[in-house]
C-alpha cells in the first residue's frame, strides 16, 4: 500500500468543483531475482487488491512497455529508458520459469494459479505463512520507493500513524490537489531511478546492468512467448463466465444473455432460438466489457 494519498474531482450540485481524498492506492510489482529488476507493475484503486490486479502486473511484465508523457516538471526517463524492454530487447515477451508468491488470498485464488501454471506454463513458488522475511528482496524493494520519493510528498502518511509526516495528509492532498496521475508518474519516475541505483547485493552494480550482463554477455537467453502465447499474455486478465441465454419466441424477445444488469446479443445468439436456456461461457475482458 503506497504511503501517499490523492484526491479525486467531484462535482458538487452548485456546480463546483470539490477535491475529496481517495483511499490509499495499491502497488503490485514483479521482480525478477537474479538481477533484482522491476519488470512491471500495476495500481490499484481497489480498498483490497484482488486476483485481475496480480494478472495485471503479470502482463505488463512480460509485454513490452509503452512510456508515458510526464507532465511533472523535471520527470523524464533515463537514456536507456529504465525498463528491460527499452535496453535489453531480448526481455520484450519473455516468459518466467516460476513466480514465488507469498499467501494473500488473491495469490492463491484458482485463476492466478491456473493461469500461471497453465497459460503461462510456469512453476509457483509460495513462500512459508507470515514469514516475510522469505520475501526480503520485494520487502526491500518497496522500502527504497518510499524513501526515494512517496515519503518526500505533501501528501505522504508516513511510515506508521505516528509519523508527524502523516498530520497534514489529507488537508495538503486536497491543497495541491494530488490526483490519481500524479502517483502514476511518481511511481514510474522511481522505477525507472531504482533500476538505475546501484546495489551492494549486486557488487555496486544496477538492476539493468546485470540483467543486459546476464542475457548479452553471458548468454541466459529467456524464454520468449511465440504468436500463440502472446495472445495468451494478452488475454490474461479475461474472466471466463458461465451465462444462461434467455428470451426467444414465447417471450417475444430476441435471445440474450445478462453480465452485471445489462443485457447482449449479437448475431450469432439473436438467431438462435435453439439456444434459450441453454448455459454458455463467456471471455470477459474486465478492461472493456463490450
């Protein structure tokens, strides 16, 4: 959960503009080991993040990145671009032999785990229960990020509720109003500065330089997911569901199914009377519904 609040514009019944605080956002990123590398990431606005979230970050780790346009002055991505994908293009749709995960429920639901194992078609390491010291690297990770940046804005909580940081919180988030895209490019911006740092764990090095020693040098060519796997990656998120068709002739209305209180048809079902109440699935994109 990252240590910084936002606002989000709502528009009052006079017509005016009022800036209300916003539940603190979630950061779930991937990491690679060896080189300690962050290859993606997502943010959540969910009070709780959920399993399409960790599929999410999955994805963004593994297809190549498109980068943003900063509009926080002094924020630009570094002459190699900060990710793998922009300095090391054999990383662009590189698949994982494993994901170690630790025992959040969203890790552990069945379409994580299946999607992993058979989509992706690799191993899931879950680490022992409330032992996160196992999971030191990601611990460490997110340490760095606040340090290096979501401690130092007017909007930070702080480190605990007894940091004196965290008093002006809400009234200085609604002051500068920080949005929803602040964060984002903040935390863009800090990945691409911590795979830039040196690290002592890896002999002064940067994340990026050895990961580009590991595959250009010494020859640790990843996986890469051929056309068939990369709609797989693609469609990772889908929510495969199960729908009854109703409607048809007695009902005097053309076939259709329900998906969250709104009804759909298309061609295929509308002249299909045969089909009413019949179960079939569905491939749902929870990015774009339609």
């Amino acid at each position: 959960m990252i240590d910084m609040l936002y606002t989000v514009p709502v528009i009052c019944s006079d017509g005016t503009i009022s800036y209300l605080p916003a539940t603190r956002l979630w950061l779930i990123a991937v990491v690679d080991i060896a080189s300690r590398t962050i290859l993606g990431y997502t943010l959540s606005c969910e009070r709780k993040y959920n399993q399409t979230d960790v599929l999410t970050a999955l994805r963004d780790s593994i297809m190549p990145r498109v980068k943003i346009d900063f509009s926080i002055p002094g924020f630009k991505y570094p002459e190699n671009g900060g990710f793998p994908c922009f300095c090391v293009e054999k990383t662009n749709w590189a698949i994982f032999d494993a994901v170690m995960l630790d025992n959040e429920k969203s890790h552990l639901s069945h379409d994580v785990v299946t999607k992993i194992t058979q989509k992706l078609k690799s191993s899931v390491n879950f680490g022992p229960v409330e032992s996160p010291e196992v999971r030191a690297i990601i611990e460490r990770l997110f340490q760095t990020l606040e340090k290096l940046g979501y401690h130092r804005t007017p909007s930070t909580t702080g480190s605990n509720i007894n940091d004196s940081r965290s008093e002006n919180a809400v009234s200085d988030a609604i002051k500068y109003r920080v949005d929803y895209n602040d964060i984002v490019e903040i935390t863009e911006y800090l990945i691409t500065v911590y795979n830039n740092k040196s690290h002592s764990s890896l002999d002064g090095r940067t994340p990026l330089q050895v990961i580009s020693e590991r595959i250009n040098i010494a020859g640790m060519t990843p996986s890469i997911a051929n056309e068939q796997m990369r709609k797989v990656v693609k469609g990772l998120t889908n929510i495969v569901i199960e729908r009854t068709v109703r409607g048809g002739y007695k009902r005097g209305k053309r076939p259709y199914i329900s998906y969250e209180g709104v009804e759909y048809r298309n061609e295929a079902i509308s002249i299909s009377n045969n089909l009413v109440g019949s179960k079939i699935f569905l491939e749902v994109n929870p990015e774009d519904i339609s």
